[in-house]
C-alpha cells in the first residue's frame, strides 16, 4: 500500500516560498517585503511549474487582521479632513472612465481579446467580482483572472518604483515595522482587536460593502481606537503572517497557466498598468494643484491596485491609509455598480 501525498502539502510549499521570498525582499529594503517578496517568489515558483496551491482557505481569516492594523490608523480628526476630499471624489468617476477605456484599447486592439473577456479584464474593480460577472457575460474567466492578477501584481511593483525612483520617497523593509511583540499587549486589547475582526467581517458580509473582510474590521477597528477602547494595533508577527499570506494567494494565482498565457497576459497588463498609472499620475497633479494634497497621497487613492494591498502600500509609505483606504473602497464599488450598465449600454450600441 503506498503513502498517499498530503494533500496541504503544496500549500506548505507555497507558504514556506512565501516566507523565504519575504525574508530576503527585508533584508534587500525593499518596501512592503512581507507581501512583495512572497508575491513574486510564488509567481516566479508557478512559471517553473512547482508543486505549490494557493492557501486560500487562509485568506478569510488574514485578510481581516489587515482590516484591524488599517483602523487603529483612524483618528477623529480624519473627520475635519472629510471636506478636502471632495476634489478627489468628484474626479475619481473620471479617471475611471479613462483608466478603464484605456485598458479596454490594450485588451481589445492590441490583445484581439473578445469584446466580453477585454471590457472586465480591464476595469478596476475586484478580481473576484469582475470574474463573477465577466464569466455570467459569457467572458473568458481564465483571461480575466489572469489580468486582474498581473494588474495587482504589477501595479504595486510599478508604484514602489515610482515612489523610490520618482518621488524619492522609500520605505526600507528593515526600519519601516515599529515592532508590536505578542506579550505587549493584554488580554482585554486581545479581545477587542479579535472582536473588531470577527465581528466587522461578519457585519461588513451582511451589509453587502465592498471588500467586506478587510473594510468590516477596519470600521469596527477605526471606532473602537477613536473611542479609547484600545490603542495598539495587533501584534507584528500576526500582520507579517497575514502579509505572507495574501502574497502568496496572489503569486499562486498563475499555476496552471501555460509560458505563453503568462508572458502574454503579464505583457498586456504591463501596458495596461503603466498607461493607468500614468493616467492616475495626471490626475493626482490636479488634486494636488487644486486641494493641495500631497502628490504621494493623491497618486496612491487613484493607483488601481487591489483595496489591501494598496493599504499595506500606504501603510509602508508612511503615507494617510483612511485617504486611501476610503478612495479605493468607493473606486470597488463604483466599478461593481457602474461596469454592467456600462457593457449592456455598449453592447445596445449598433
């Protein structure tokens, strides 16, 4: 009788690339390295056809410590700050329009992808509910799935850049934690931190809101720290967990798909990604020319990359998380209400 294989196996193997990856992005500086270095050491393991499987059934249960960290960066005077963002709000439905008509040309031209499979492969919303509807449009899933990932894989590769090359501002991996060991804090924070996770997510899931595991626990979070209920974040070593996690899901989402899948979809969404930030780029100028909000903050509300990771960005950039945070949860639901009515206009037009 032989041993049958561990069916957790290949997720062990995907997380222990994840851990290696984000230890040698810290130790090179690299900003963000807990979810960088796992992201690109996985996508790297899927191209070289590794026995490794996505953790999925981990991201439930990480996602919403992030949500936690992000609110315990609320404070009540983010409250006064509400009206200088209206700028940024009444230009966001613009820049979408552009950023995803844009896209939709690199899809649909240059790609030869159908119109279906072009148009969700390229808004900006959430990859699962683009896939969603693009797969009940009649789309191509793989495609779509393929293009979301590389978007979110490359926007934040492409944003780090940016900030370092560019605005010269830079996060070192080794200086960025202000470190939160596990026995720092007590028992009653412990439960406050836990309840903020698990109760915002379930909450943030009955409500309908946009990415409800990480914005459910950010609210409850971002209450429970302006009321004095707690002041700490959680503890460092649960956020790197959660970090390597959400990493790797994203790097393993490329198993199965063939060099050529790859180099294809990588190299169109490579296109796509630069001439959006380039888009978000000019459009953050005008905040910043008409609000006076910093260039950095402006850039990352309208980088379209996915609600947590560009939170964490924000996070190790020093840069206001609630801004963007806020910006990218309107940007989620914008695009999940707005791309259906927008293809069945499109698709009336003779």
């Amino acid at each position: 009788m032989t041993d049958q294989p561990n069916p957790l196996m290949p997720q062990f193997t995907a997380l222990a690339i994840g851990l290696a990856g984000g230890l040698l992005a810290y130790f090179a500086g690299l900003p963000l390295p807990w979810m960088l270095g796992p992201m690109i050491a996985n996508t790297v393991a899927a191209m070289l056809r590794a026995p490794i499987a996505g953790p999925d059934q981990l991201r439930p249960f990480v996602i919403p410590i992030i949500g936690v960290m992000l609110g315990s960066g609320v404070t009540a005077e983010v409250f006064g700050l509400l009206g200088g963002w209206l700028v940024t709000l009444l230009l966001l439905p613009i820049f979408l329009a552009c950023a995803s008509g844009i896209s939709y040309a690199v899809y649909r031209r240059i790609g030869k992808y159908d119109p279906v499979t072009a148009f969700y492969s390229a808004m900006p919303g959430g990859l699962n509910e683009m896939l969603i509807l693009g797969g009940e449009a009649g789309g191509d899933e793989r495609r779509i799935a393929l293009a979301h990932a590389a978007r979110v894989l490359i926007i934040i590769v492409f944003v780090a850049l940016f900030f370092g090359l560019i605005l010269g501002v830079s996060s070192g991996g080794r200086g960025a934690i202000q470190w939160i060991g596990v026995f720092e804090i007590t028992s009653l924070d412990y439960a406050v931190l836990a309840a903020c996770a698990v109760f915002g997510a379930l909450l943030g899931k009955k409500l309908g809101l946009p990415a409800a595991p990480v914005f459910g626990p950010m609210i409850l979070s971002g209450i429970a720290h302006i009321a004095g209920w707690v002041t700490v974040a959680p503890p460092t070593v649960f956020v790197i967990a959660a970090q390597i996690t959400i990493g790797t899901v994203i790097g393993t989402r490329f198993i199965g798909a063939t060099l050529a899948e790859i180099r294809t979809d990588i190299g169109l969404s490579a296109v796509a990604s630069f001439l959006m930030l380039v888009a978000a780029v000019g459009f953050a100028e005008l905040i910043v020319i008409i609000s006076g909000i910093p260039l950095a903050q402006a850039f990352l509300a309208f980088s379209p990359g996915g609600l947590t990771e560009m939170s964490l960005l924000t996070l190790a950039m020093e840069q206001d998380v609630t801004y963007v945070s806020i910006m990218h949860i309107i940007r989620i639901t914008l695009v999940i209400a707005m791309a259906p009515l927008v293809f069945k206009a499109l698709r009336r037009k003779p």
